[in-house]
C-alpha cells in the first residue's frame, strides 16, 4: 500500500510545480509593467523632501492633484492590505485599472491615466494584478478627495488645463 501512495503523492507533487514556477515570473512581469507604466510616480510615498519612500511600495501617494473643477485627489494604497487594495477582487482592479472605475462606482480622477491602460492585454493585466496582490501589504492613511484647497490634509500638485 505505501509503495503506491508515495508515487502518487510525488506525482501530484510534480504536477503542481509548473504552476509554481510560472508565479515568479508572472509577478516579475507584472513589477515590470508597473515600473514602465509609472505606477511609483503616483502611488509611491514621498517624504518631507520630497524623495520617495521605496520602503513603502505603492501604499499611496502623498501629494495630490487638483484638477480645476473637479477637486484634490491622492493616489491611493495599491497594497493589498485593508487600507488599499485588500478587498477588492480581481476584476475590481482590472475594472479600475483599464476602466476607470472603482467598486462603488465612483470614477477615478483624470490624473489616473487609466484610457492608456485601457487596450493592456489579458495576459499583461493579469500580470499587473499578481505583482500588486504579492506586495507586501502596507497599511496607510486614505485621503478622500475634496472641492476646497483650504480643506486639503496633504499636500498636492495644482494641474493647469490648456485654456483654463
């Protein structure tokens, strides 16, 4: 009996062991188009003299953008930690991402460039997806947009659109 329970067991091993080697890279990639897509430009950290804070991955950024007419919005945390992206699921980020669309159906600020993520492929949003869920999550602070500038609690960049 155990003669054929080790074989099968090392079998079902050796089954699984392609889906495993296909993960780091799957995530490699993933932190390759978040590199090229400046994903860290936004959503990374920045200190008191305005370096980024590596350490901190993509938990927010913190400045903001206001965008005439519309408010001051901050990048927010792409961990997946509760404060970021913990619970949303797959298809959320990849609404969001190639959409523009968060879950409560709040559109994502013109500062996202979202419509230049909109043709990503299947296999390359996928790819985004997998290295966003294996960062370490990172819990940080959420800054919810606001219409006034003298209400902002960060600091942020004021956008200037042609003819305004």
């Amino acid at each position: 009996m155990k003669s054929k329970v080790l074989p099968l067991g090392l079998l079902c091993g050796l089954a699984a062991l392609p889906a495993l080697a296909e993960t780091p890279d799957l995530i490699a990639r993933g932190e390759y188009l978040a590199t090229i897509m400046d994903c860290h430009g936004c959503h990374m950290p920045r200190g008191s003299d305005g370096a980024p804070i590596a350490t901190a991955g993509l938990s927010g950024g913190t400045v903001g953008f206001e965008i005439p007419g519309m408010g001051i919005f901050w990048p927010p945390n792409l961990t997946p930690d509760a404060s970021g992206l913990g619970g949303w699921t797959d298809d959320q980020i990849a609404t969001a991402i190639t959409g523009g669309i968060r879950p409560d159906g709040r559109v994502l600020a013109p500062a996202m460039p979202w419509p230049s993520y909109a043709r990503l492929s299947p296999d390359d949003l996928g790819a985004l997806i997998a290295y966003l869920r294996a960062m370490p999550p990172v819990e940080a602070p959420r800054f919810d947009p606001v219409t006034d500038a003298g209400d902002a609690v960060a600091p942020f960049y004021r956008v200037s659109l042609p003819g305004q």
